[in-house]
C-alpha cells in the first residue's frame, strides 16, 4: 500500500512550475523567509486535501470490501480525467505554436497584451504572504495525488500505518518545495546558481514533462481500475 501510494505521490510531485517558482523565491531579497513561507503554502493544502480526501473515501465506505467496483470505478475514472488533462495541455500547447507562428502569440483577439496569471502576479514581487499563497494554489489536489490518497484510504491498514503512509505522501509531494529549500540552506549560491542554470530547460520542456507525467498516471490508473472492475 505504501510504495503504491509513494509512485502516485512522486508523479504528483513532478512540478515543473512549482520549482521555478522556488526558484523565484530563493532569489528573493528575504529569500529564506519567503521560500519557508511558501513550503507552509504547500504542506498545509496538501495535509488538508489529503486528510479530507481520506475521510470522505472512509465515509462513504470505499475501504469496505463489499464496496470492491466503486473502488476501482474512482481509480478508473481518476485516469480518465489524468489523461483528458494530457489531452488539454497538447490541444493548448498546440494552439500557442499556432499563435506564435501567426505572429499573435502574447496577444488577444483585440491585440491588447495578456494579463499575466495568478501566479505571476504573486512572484513579481516576492514577499512571504504571496509565497505562502502560491503554495496553497500550485499544490491543489491532482489526479495523481487523489489516487495516492485513494490507494491509503481503500486499504485495511492500521491506524499506525495509515498515518505513516499519509505522512510518506505529504513529503513526496511537496518534494519540489522542500529539497531545493534544504540544498539552499546547505548551499545558497551553489543551489541558486543550479536552479538559474534550470530555468531555461525547465521554461522551454515543463509542459512536456507535466503533460507526459499526466499520461503516465492515467494509463496507470485506467489499467489498474480496468483490471479491478
């Protein structure tokens, strides 16, 4: 049940975005305090879904065994919504480089610039509030993550070993906040260097990699439920 949970919560944890805008931080003026205030952000959205997730699956009796195909029909139903998010992320993706080529990319149909995201707004100017902020945004429940949680909550496991386990996908999931915070406090200049040399790679291929993880945890997940029902 654990290692199942952890694979779900390690694709849930590929977050391309959320690591450059760590990197956003960490090269804050307050940039300790701000990257803290941002992996508060997200370990408490994540706690918080995770245990609603786990209380509303043991509420409704989806850990009975008599409750075996609506199991496995939430896992079935979790990959299709996984890969109809790969599918938007490729349509969209697709319909930027159409833009681009025509030459109206950053532009809407007025020709007036595009107002820039949530997120953008709240890394133009860092400060621990916004970070904290960010991190309950960037880390809402995905698919991958709803079917870790699911993976704890059908299983007849101990309370001991439930906990563990919830405890296990927090800090995977979170993963992309956490390891570059402790790397910086090891190596801030190292670190911050590394994570500037990423950027590009991660600005020009983070789509790819989100979209690609998305596909992964569908199929997984359409298979699993598939072989359950």
């Amino acid at each position: 049940m654990v290692f199942q949970a952890a694979g779900f919560a390690l694709l849930a944890a590929i977050s391309p975005t959320a690591l450059l805008v760590m990197a956003v931080f960490l090269g804050s003026d307050n940039a300790r305090r701000t990257s803290m205030f941002y992996l508060a952000g997200a370990a408490l959205m994540t706690v918080v879904m995770a245990l609603t997730v786990l209380l509303v699956l043991r509420a409704t009796g989806l850990n009975q065994p008599r409750q075996h195909e609506p199991r496995y029909g939430l896992r079935l139903g979790l990959g299709v919504l996984a890969i109809a998010g790969a599918a938007v992320m490729v349509l969209r993706a697709r319909r930027q480089a159409r833009a681009a080529a025509a030459g109206t990319a950053g532009a809407d149909r007025a020709g007036a610039p595009r107002k820039p995201g949530v997120i953008s707004r709240l890394t133009a100017r860092p400060r621990p509030v916004t970070a904290f902020v960010a991190g309950l945004l960037l880390f809402a429940p995905s698919a991958s993550f709803i079917a870790a949680v699911q993976v704890i909550a059908t299983a007849n496991a101990a309370v001991a070993e439930t906990v563990l386990a919830v405890v296990i996908v927090t800090v995977l999931t979170v993963l992309s906040v956490w390891l570059p915070l402790i790397a910086y406090l090891a190596a801030p200049d190292a670190t911050t260097r590394a994570l500037r040399n990423a950027n590009g790679w991660l600005v020009a291929h983070g789509r790819l990699v989100v979209t690609c993880c998305l596909l992964a945890a569908g199929v997984i997940l359409v298979v699993n439920g598939a072989r359950g029902l």
